[in-house]
C-alpha cells in the first residue's frame, strides 16, 4: 500500500507540473516578435528653414491632419544629393504662415537590416517639421537639408500649410531621387527655378573644379551637373566632392549665374559644404541679369574654408577619377565666345 500510494502522488505531482508548463507555453510565446519602430524623420531630412533664415523644429509624431486650410502646391526638384539642401517655392491663393515638411514614404531606402523589427521600407517616417514664418505669406522659399542618404535612393517629401487660425491644407508630395556621393569634402548647390546655375571649387593647388574641368588628379568630382545650357533636367543641383583624401588647405567655393534660361524672376540658392564631417550652408539669390555664361574663374564668392584631416596637396599621388559628368562642349564654346567680346 505504502509504495501504491508514493506512485499515486509522484504521478500527480507530475501531471500538475505539465499542465503548468503548458499554460505557461501558451500564454508567454517563447520568442515574441517586436513591434517594429519607424525610422526618425531626421535620418532622411536633417533641418528646415526659410530663406530669411527662420529656423524650423521638429516635431513628435505625425504632422497635423487636413482641416480646411489653404491649398498649396511646391514647386521642388526631382534630384537631391546626400548632405545637400533643396530649395523649395511654396505657393498659395491664401494666406498661411506656418509650413509643415514630413517623408510620407521611404520607400526607395532599404532598410538597415534585416531583423524582425525592421521597418518596411515603404513606411512613412516618424516626425516632422514645423517651420513658423513671421507674417502671413502667399508665397515661400523653403529649404531643406538632407541626410547623408545613399544614392540611389529614393523617398517622398511632404508639403503642407496652416493659416494664422490654424487651419491646415492637405499635404502635397512628390518623390525625391538621390544622386551623387559625398565624401571628406564635398560642396553642393540647389536652387529654385529652371535656369542653369553653376558650381565652381578651387582646390588648394588652384586647379579650379567645374563643369569645364570635372574631374582632378586628387580626386575631386564634379559628379552632378543640372540644366546644361538651358537643356532642363529639373535636378536644380549640383555636387563636387572628394571621395579620397581630400589635399590640406583652402578651398574656395564660386557659384555661377550662367543663364536665367526663360525665367524673369529671382533664383534662391543654397550651397553646402561639408568638411571633414562638419557641415555649413549659405543662402543667395540671382536675378536675370546678373546671367554671364560664365567659365573658368567666373561666379561670386561664397566662402573659402580650411581642410586640415587629408594630406599635403603637393605631395600627393595622382588619382584616377571615372568621369561621371564630362565638359559640356555648347557651354565651354559659348564661354570661350564671351570671354573673347
């Protein structure tokens, strides 16, 4: 009786035990699957601000919905390059003063990797910008930084606007296609309109990058070269970068007004510069008549800066650089043509 008895509770003690494991099996998965977290609208936009330098936030979470406020529509590039900024014309019937920029979808930005809270790279990113102007406006230059996003890359920016009660217009979005590379110095410019505006930098040995000369033997590239003598891309963008070592010392940065094309208004710009990781951006504008189908040694100064993390520029090793953009022979002919007036 006594070993009958032993056997009856070790077997029950057992089959609670089961039963307990069971539950537990049941009610707690053993490898729960995370709740995926969008990415930070600044992996994709870094800041926003308006021409005269008003600086925007950024906000948590997603931008105000539509609540029957003005209309707009904005006029923008289909191109931007990484660490570089896009000038944007904003235009409304009614008045409005304050701006919002979002990423409704990245899609074209594959995701870091491949894990089970990776976000679809078709999900919109989390946050936004708000950008308060100082008056009421109809119409607004609105410039937007970027990421070092890779290129090829592709995502959507969102536009929308609030009159001064608050009434918020439906967001208008159009798709973002990243071209060019970056590297230890690289130097941008974006702009507003159709016209033809040019990118000029001179390296520490006074050999002077553009679009006559696009390529150096230290690696520089102009890699980007918009709108050609007036033949429209509608990239409103250019790049110069060294994806080597870039040469020690001073560059200088020109930018061009080499023709107004068929605009009569004012072009807005932006050119950045980044150096050795440390970025600044500059604002300017041209109107019509300041065009000069301008060459080598042509443009206004926009700053000069001191690269001090690459190596001697006259001890260097010539570099082979793969033409990615070649001299565009109408605009060197038509130069040399001003040049000789």
């Amino acid at each position: 009786m006594m070993r009958t008895s032993t056997i009856f509770r070790l077997s029950t003690v057992v089959a609670a035990a089961l039963v307990v494991a069971r539950c537990s099996s049941s009610s707690t998965p053993n490898n729960p699957t995370p709740t995926p977290t969008p990415p930070a609208v600044t992996t994709v936009v870094t800041g926003v601000q308006s021409a005269d330098g008003t600086q925007a936030t950024q906000q948590s979470g997603n931008p105000p919905a539509a609540s029957g406020g003005p209309a707009v529509t904005a006029n923008a590039s289909t191109s931007v390059v990484p660490n570089g900024s896009e000038v944007a014309t904003l235009q409304s019937a009614s008045p409005f003063q304050t701006v919002y920029v979002s990423v409704p979808n990245n899609n074209g930005i594959a995701p870091a990797s491949l894990g089970p809270n990776t976000v679809s790279p078709r999900d919109a990113t989390t946050g936004y910008f708000q950008l308060r102007l100082p008056a009421p406006v109809t119409s607004a230059v609105v410039i937007s930084n970027f990421a070092s996003v890779s290129a090829g890359s592709r995502f959507t920016v969102g536009y929308a606007v609030a009159n001064a009660a608050g009434q918020v217009g439906a967001t208008v979005s159009s798709t973002r296609t990243v071209v060019a590379t970056t590297g230890g110095v690289q130097v941008s410019v974006g702009w507003n309109t159709a016209t033809d505006v040019d990118l000029h930098v001179v390296e520490p040995s006074g050999n002077e990058v553009y679009y006559g000369a696009t390529t150096s033997s230290t690696g520089g590239q102009l890699d980007v070269d918009s709108n050609a003598a007036c033949s429209l891309d509608n990239r409103n963008t250019e790049n110069i970068r060294w994806n080597t070592t870039a040469p020690n010392g001073t560059y200088i940065v020109r930018v061009d007004y080499w023709s107004a094309c068929a605009v009569t208004g004012t072009t807005n710009f932006t050119v950045t510069v980044v150096n050795g990781g440390q970025r600044s951006n500059f604002t300017g504008s041209f109107t019509a008549n300041q065009a000069d189908t301008g060459g080598r040694g042509s443009g206004r100064e926009i700053t000069r800066f001191g690269h001090t993390t690459g190596i001697a520029p006259f001890s260097m090793t010539p570099v082979y650089v793969e033409q990615l953009s070649f001299p565009n022979p109408l605009k060197m002919m038509m130069s040399r043509d001003r040049d000789q007036k």
